[in-house]
C-alpha cells in the first residue's frame, strides 16, 4: 500500500462518516419534527428521498470504482450510524420507587 492510497482510505472513512452523520442526524431531526406535525409522512417522504440520495452520491463518488475505498465508506457510516445513536439516546430515568432497605437478623 503506497502513502497515497493510505491518504485516500483516510479521505474515504471520514466521508463515511460525514455522510452516517447526516444521514442519521437527519433521521434523527425528521423524527422530531415529525412528532410535532399534524402530517408527519409530509416530513418522512422528502426526507427519505434526501437522505438515500445523498448517501448513493456520496458512496459513489467517494468509490471511484475502488471497492476497498467503498468498504471504508461503509465502515465509516455504521460507525456514525453507532455515535449519532449514543448521542441522542433518551436519558435513563430513575426508578419511580425506592427499594427498601433490607434488616439483617
């Protein structure tokens, strides 16, 4: 591997990334809006479409024909796909109740 395909696999993950980041952060902000909508398929349909259109770009044009530079892609969008998931995860709630302290005989 020469110096310059290690720039381009370097160059692809962090598209991945950068692609994961806005296809799931879109998701992410369609679902909000979408909660507050009196029409929500009106938010899911175009973004939907938005998204998946910029992903295939994206991976096509990050690829150049090169399966290694689409694989790192990949990887780099699950890997987003997983921070964008722990980022905007609900915070866990206490329990409603208190457990009562046990008495030792």
């Amino acid at each position: 591997m020469t110096m310059n395909d290690a720039v381009h696999l370097a160059f692809a993950l962090l598209a991945g990334i950068s692609l994961g980041a806005i296809f799931f952060g879109g998701l992410w902000w369609t679902v909000r809006k979408s909660l507050s909508s009196h029409q929500p398929a009106y938010w899911f349909l175009p973004s939907l479409l938005l998204r998946t259109g910029l992903v295939l770009a994206g991976f096509y044009f990050v690829s150049r024909g090169h399966w290694e530079r689409l694989s790192v892609c990949l990887f780099g969008f699950v890997a987003a796909r997983l921070i964008v998931t722990w980022l905007t995860r609900a915070p866990e709630k206490a329990p409603a109740w208190e457990p009562e302290a046990s008495h030792a005989p």
